[in-house]
C-alpha cells in the first residue's frame, strides 16, 4: 500500500497512453516548420491550454519548465533579479518547501534580505504579521498554497489582495494543492504560480510557472528562445503531453477526488487520535488538503515507526522525503513550536484517490501495534511512566497511560 503520494505518484495509465507516441512516432523538434515538428508543436499547444485551464488562466501565461522545484526558482530569481533595483526585500514564511527556501537562502547571500514569517502551532501564517512586514523595498511574496509536510492551507487569497494593493509581486507553490483544491489563479490573486506534474500522477522531470500577463522575469536559461525567451531549451514534448493530460483530468474529478479522500483522511484521524494513547495530529484539523495527514506519537523515532509499517507492506515517510537523508528534526515541525523530541515521532500519510481499496481500521491497528512495540523498547516512554510519584508495574494496574 503505498501511502507517500506527496512525495510522489504513480503515472495513470491514461497520461501514458497519451505520452507514449511522442517518444517514438512523433519526435519532431517543435521548433521546425516541417509536418513532424508541426506535429509536436501542435501536442505542446494543447497541452498548454489543458494546463491552463485546469487553474483558470490564458495559454500564454503557462511557462513550461523542468518541475516544481524549476518553476519556484525561476518565479523566485526571476522577479528578484528583475526588480532588485526597485528594492532589496523579500517575505515568505519558515515552512516553505527547499526550493523556496534554499533560493531565497542563494539570494540572501547576493544582499536581498528575506523575512520568514512564523506560522501558529496550526500551521498557518498571520496576515497581520505579513502586513507588517512589508516596507517600500519589498519586492515580492512567496507563500505556498498548501505545506507538503503538514498539508495545511494558508489564506493566499487574502495575502494576494494585500500584495496587489501594495504593488508588490506575489509568488505561490501550488505544487501540493493543485488537484486536491482550487487553484485558480483569478481567485487566489497571484502574479506566479508554481506546479509540477508527477504530483498530480504526470511524469516526472515536468512542471510549469504561470506567470501573470505583464509579470516580468529574468530567465534562468537562456538558449534557443523557447517559451517566449523565459525558458530555452528543446521542449520535454512527450512529458509536457503527459503533464497536459494530468492536468485535465486532475480538474475534472477535483470534486469527486476531493470528497473520496477527505472521507478517508477524517476516517483516520478519528480512529488513530481515539485508539492510539499519546497521538497528536499535526497542524490545522480543518484547513488542510483532503490527502494528507501528519501524525506524531510521544517517545518514538518515526525512522523506526516507517520501517515497521515497511514491514507489513505500508508506505509512509516521516516528512519531507527531500529531507529523509539528513538526521535534522524537520524544520517545518519545528515550526509549530513542537519540542524537537516529539518531532522525531512523526509520520506523513498521503494518500491517492486509489487509495479507497484499503481498510482504514486495519492500518491504524498496525499503526498502534507498531507504535506499541517502539514504546516497550524506548527509555522516553519508560521513564515517563511516572505519574504522581506512582510507577508502573508491570502488570499495568497502576499506571494511568497503559
Ligand atoms: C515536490 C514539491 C516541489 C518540487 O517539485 P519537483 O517537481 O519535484 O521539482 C516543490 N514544492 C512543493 C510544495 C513540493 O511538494
């Protein structure tokens, strides 16, 4: 059962139908005038209008670039080097996903000056703070629409009037929300906005920025003059194909999606906060994606937890799986102000709308035997058995937790 969609997801047979004669029959350069290039440039166009339509904006607002990680540098870099005459100054928050974070550390180091908002013990940012943050040198917002740790929504819509009526450029990461909730760029109020498509069960390796009409960006590559000179380089046609086909089927069973999986995820935190003593869900109970979940459980490492659950045919991560080779308590969890040692105890559950087929109850039994067992063996949980001077004894009659 593979429960890591955020990490990534599986190609849906209808994307690869629709990819595979782009590798072999329709080759052509997009760029040349004879039938076969026509041909690819052909497949690009649509799947740039199915793109753009899947978040309610114009086909030639859509850059297609390399993912999501691609699409925030060049929203990032791209109005930074832009506009860093008009001033120096950048805010977002401190649980972006790395490519945010990681950019606006490069840039830092070239004299902007970043200001990272702190999120409440929900996840969520204060657009009083945000507010108070700008000054005549910001030149841009970049806030994600919802975290890929936590799941959590921020409120883009009301950050995006703030932006707009102060004249400075906002930048989201949608790549997380799009095709679990609206995205629509009208209503969101954003002037970029990234996406990536082996999220949305598209190929790896693709992605897209949309960028406002009249929104200017400084390329990252500069070549051939592909994308309107914001994105040289021979286009990735059989992937742009496949993301276009994801996109468009993402939004036309966004409803239908949205109420499968929330039904699940409710399921699942009601069962794992009910039946497991010391579980916490982390982040907003109410204002979270419909697919994911992050739960931490008191005195347990969550690599040993993953493993267990690895063991009985689960797959789950801990966090961020851009995270999972450094031994770093995650930097977003932190963010909710949690203690560092309760933040090792964490697992992320995200699920796809497959994921229908599997039995709630048995999972979290197994969740809880797992988390079980972690505890028998660890020195945290033990010693905490203490309560009001009365130990456990073993056989558990005294001891309030067991
Ligand atoms: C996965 C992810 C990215 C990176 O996208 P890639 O296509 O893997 O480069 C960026 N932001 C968020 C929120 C993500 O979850």
């Amino acid at each position: 059962m593979y429960l890591d969609n955020s990490a990534t997801t599986q190609v849906s047979e209808e994307v690869f139908k629709e990819m595979e004669p782009y590798f072999i029959e329709e080759y052509g350069n997009p760029s040349t005038l004879y039938g076969i290039g026509r041909e690819s440039k052909k497949a690009l166009t649509l799947a740039r209008e199915r793109v753009a339509k899947a978040i309610n904006a114009k086909p030639d607002e859509i850059i297609f670039t390399s993912g999501g990680s691609e699409s925030d540098n060049l929203a990032i870099k791209g109005i930074a080097f832009k506009l860093s005459k008009k001033g120096k100054h950048i805010i977002t928050t401190n649980i972006e996903h790395p490519a945010v974070k990681n950019t606006l550390g490069f840039l830092e180091s070239l004299d902007f000056k970043v200001t990272y908002l702190p999120v409440n013990e929900e996840g969520i940012i204060s657009v009083e703070e945000l507010k108070e943050a700008i000054t005549d040198e910001t030149i841009l917002i970049t806030i994600m629409h919802a975290n890929n740790e936590l799941g959590t929504i921020q409120p883009i819509e009301e950050i995006g009037k703030i932006a707009r009526e102060k004249g400075i450029k906002f930048h989201t990461d949608a790549v997380q929300s799009f095709g679990k909730i609206e995205v629509d760029v009208e209503k969101l109020n954003v002037d970029l906005l990234s996406l990536s498509s082996h999220k949305i069960n598209g190929p790896k390796g693709v992605g897209a920025l949309y960028i406002k009409k009249g929104t200017r960006v400084v390329p990252l590559i500069h070549g051939g003059g592909q994308e309107k000179g914001i994105r040289s380089g021979t286009e990735n046609v059989p992937g742009i194909v496949g993301f276009g086909k994801a996109c468009e089927l993402a939004a036309e069973r966004l409803d239908e999606h949205y109420e499968k999986l929330s039904s699940i995820r409710d399921e699942l935190i009601d069962k794992v906060l009910t039946t497991i003593p010391e579980s916490y869900l982390n982040g907003s109970r109410e204002t979270r994606l419909p697919n994911l979940v992050n739960f931490r459980f008191k005195a347990i490492e969550g690599e040993s937890l993953i493993l267990l659950l690895d063991a009985k045919g689960y797959q789950a991560s801990t966090g961020s799986a851009c995270s999972s080779n450094t031994l770093e308590a995650s930097p977003v969890l932190t963010a909710l102000g949690l203690d560092p040692v309760d933040v090792h105890g964490s697992l992320r559950i995200s699920l796809a709308p497959e994921s229908d087929a599997f039995d709630v109850d048995e999972f979290v039994d197994t969740i809880g035997e797992a988390v079980g067992r972690l505890r028998q063996m660890s020195p945290l949980w033990n010693q905490e058995l203490d309560y009001d001077g009365v130990m456990c004894k073993k056989d558990h009659d005294d001891c309030r937790r067991c």
